[in-house]
C-alpha cells in the first residue's frame, strides 16, 4: 500500500478555502459625521404637516425655546427644557424631538422608548419610525431595525439615508439583490457617502458581478488607500476574479504599513503556498504566531491543514509546532491539531502516531479521519486484522464510506487478496467517475479471472 497515496486520500475531506472570507462591513463610525447624514438627521426636526402630529401655539412656542439652546450647542439643557414641560408626555411631535436630542447624547435606549412613544401616540409618524430604526442600526441590532426601516419606507421615505441603511438590513440578511437595489437607491441621492458605494460592492461581489464591484471599491481605496477593511474588500473580489497577483499585491501593501490584521496574514501566507513559495509563506506564518490572538487559532489551524494537503511535510511540521502552548477551546480544534499530528506522525512512521489517535477517538469515537488513519497505521505495521477493523467502522459513517472501502480493498490487493478485495473497490467506485480507480478496478479484475 502506497502510504503517502493513503495520507492523501485521509485530507481530502479536510481542503479549506484560500480566500479570505470578508464579513459584511459594518456602518462606519465616519458614516455618523457624514454630511449627508447630518443633513439628513437634522432635517429630521423639521415638520412634515402632511404625515406627521400638528402642533399646537403651545407646542411650537416651546420648541423655539429649544432650538435656542440647540444652536447655542446647548443639548443637555434643550432635553431638560423639553422632559420638564407638561405638554411634552402627551405630545407626539415633542416626544420625537426628546429621542432626537438624546440619540445626539448617545442616549440610545432612551432615545428608543422615546420614539416608540412618539409611535403609540401617532402610529403613522413617519420620521419616528426612520429614526427608531436609526438608533437599532447605531447599536448594531439590524434584525430590529428593519421594521421600522420598511414602516418609514412604506409610508414614503426615500432618504438616500433610509434607502442605505434598509440596503445594510437586507445584506444582513444575504438578502443581496434586494440590498443592491437599496443601495443604488440611496447613491441617487447621496452619491458620496461610501458606507453605500462599499455596500453595493459587497453585494455586486456576492452576486458574481465582479468587474463592477472592483471599480466601485477603486473608487473608494483611491481616496482612502490606508482604509483596512476597503483594502481587504478589494483584494477578497480580486482574487475572486482570479487576480491573484493584484490580490497580493494589496495585502502585501497593508503588511508592509502593519496594518493586516492576523486571518488576513494567514490568507496571505495561504496564497503563497498556492503558488509554491514555501520560504515567503513560512515567513509569514511564524510572523503571525508571534501576534496571534485565541480568535485566530481556528483559521492558522486551517492553513496547516491546507499545507497538508499539498503534502508539504515540513512546513506543515513547523507550522504545528508554532501552535505548541496554545490554550486550544473546544474540541473541534484540540482534535485538528491532534489529527494533524497524527498525520506528520503517520507519514514519518512514527509510534506515537497511535497515542494521538486513540486520544481523538476518545474524545469523539465517530470521528471518521481519525479511523482511516489509524487503519493506515495498523496497516503500514502490518497488522492487518487491526486495521480492517478500523475501515469497517469508518464505513459505517456515510461521508467516509467510500474511502474506508477503497482503503480496505487496496489493502486486500496488497495482500495480494484479490477476490475480497472487488466488492470493496466496486462499492468505492459507485457513483464516481475517477477513470483511474475505475482502470484499477479493471486490473483486480483481470488479476481475479487469472486466478
């Protein structure tokens, strides 16, 4: 039995992605200080008579006091003028201006009952019911902004705010050719506010259309090139479009100004692999150790298994020892380091390679790589009874069926075993179109007939 064919066959579930995954992007603190923003929200205390509570001689002679204080910078005291007036508790358009001023202060979850007071008292207010969902977006609860987002939206609001903030709802939701359409809404009107332009990116990405998402990030890193998360954004679509070297080149930038964060690194070093400069990619690996924090531990663990994978034995080898001393959580990733040892282990014929396997299998007894290996190492010790053993119980878990058969049978045609090794490989071979298994099928075969 070919061993290294076997430790190949072992990874092949195990093949991770090289691209970094880029989460959507959150709304930018820049975004608050945007001057379509600001206009936006502060044309918010203007009063529409058509959709929203009219106000009373007393109302309005109190809201002038307000706008007083407003433009002297004096919030604090226009919210206490408002919250100790009597007229204010039942009055619609008075409760919206206390949300106002105290999502301006920061005062998020106040400004929140204030608006839905606002709300109960005039159901139909449309800027309350935009700026309810104003103050979920600005504590990042999305999944509540929405309602209120569509409610202002239903009832006629097409603020390029509003339509921007509805597209980062849906893209929330990979709700994606619904939050371009958002998106592109909200560009008619503020062409400039990039939390929308980088939105639509994000969306054209998801949806396959690349071309137009990498101009409009260029757009963007063009005017902020040391802007991290834009950077990475562009280098995520680019090597979608199989740019690599420009994908590179990005990273590579962001590394030399120090400011790629670690997955990004690793997604760098991972690229590198892919291209065979194992020294450049060791570099990098050993350069993220020495900075990496617990949340990262996962995706460097992935690039070990990707280097593997490549049968890289070397790297792979350095790379775990990095890993030495990490306080790994879970048992997810205290079994892909045990498994990945036990692979290095394996390769080099080693005895301990057993120890780590039985310590997996302790640890989760259906773990199906871990069967095939051991089945392998019983095999390369020539304890074949041990080793069948360990196939049949990898056959009974579906997604290592096959492979626990194909194992089992070529180990059968290396004990020269033809005959019970046919139904081993034919049952390998369903469903498949792998021309050479199939041609090695045809070989056992004829070797059967012969006997």
């Amino acid at each position: 039995m070919n061993l290294k064919c076997s430790i190949s066959s072992a990874l092949l579930l195990m093949i991770g992605t090289l691209a970094h995954a880029v989460d959507p992007l959150p709304v930018s603190k820049e975004f608050w200080k945007d001057p379509a923003f600001v206009s936006s929200f502060n044309g918010s205390y203007r009063i529409n008579a058509r959709i929203e509570p009219s106000l009373s001689g007393e109302e309005r002679a109190l809201l002038v006091k307000v706008q007083e204080e407003m433009k002297k910078g004096n919030r604090e005291n226009a919210l206490k003028i408002l919250q100790s007036s009597g007229l204010t508790k039942g009055s619609p358009a008075l409760m919206f201006n206390v949300g106002n001023i105290q999502f301006e202060l920061g005062k998020l979850e106040e400004a929140i009952e204030s608006f839905k007071a606002a709300l109960k008292e005039y159901p139909s207010f449309r800027r309350a019911h935009r700026n309810l969902a104003l103050c979920y977006v600005r504590a990042d609860d999305y999944e509540k902004a929405l309602p209120p987002i569509l409610e202002a939206v239903s009832l006629g609001d097409q603020d390029g705010t509003t339509m921007g903030l509805l597209g980062y709802c849906y893209l929330q939701q990979e709700k994606y050719a619904s939050a371009l359409q958002a998106y592109r809404s909200a560009l008619l009107t503020q062409p400039d506010v990039v939390d929308w332009k980088m939105g639509a990116a994000q969306c054209l990405g998801e949806l396959n259309q690349m071309e137009e998402a990498e101009k409009l990030i260029l757009e963007v890193t063009e005017s902020k090139p040391d802007h991290v998360a834009y950077q990475l954004l562009l280098s995520d679509i680019q090597y979608r479009m199989g740019k690599m070297d420009a994908s590179m080149a990005g990273l590579e930038w962001l590394r030399r100004k120090g400011l790629l964060p670690a997955n990004s690194l690793i997604s760098l070093g991972n690229m590198y692999v892919a291209q065979g400069d194992l020294r450049l990619a060791g570099e990098l690996y050993q350069e993220v150790s020495k900075r990496i924090q617990p949340e990262s531990y996962q995706a460097f663990l992935k690039a070990a298994e990707q280097v593997l994978h490549r049968q890289h034995w070397e790297l792979a080898e350095m790379m775990l020892g990095l890993t030495k001393g990490w306080q790994l959580k879970g048992n997810d990733m205290q079994i892909l380091s045990k498994r990945m040892t036990a692979i290095l282990s394996v390769q080099k014929g080693e005895d301990r390679a057993k120890t780590l396997l039985d310590e997996i299998l302790r640890m989760n007894p259906n773990d199906g790589e871990a069967l095939l290996l051991m089945g392998t190492w019983y095999q390369s010790r020539k304890k074949y009874e041990l080793a069948a053993l360990q196939y049949d119980r990898a056959a009974k878990l579906p997604e290592y069926a096959k492979r626990a058969y194909l194992n089992h049978g070529r180990m059968l045609v290396d004990q020269k075993r033809f005959e019970p090794a046919l139904p081993l490989l034919r049952r390998a071979a369903e469903g498949e179109t792998n021309a050479n298994l199939a041609k090695y099928i045809k070989a056992v075969e004829n070797l059967v007939s012969a006997n």
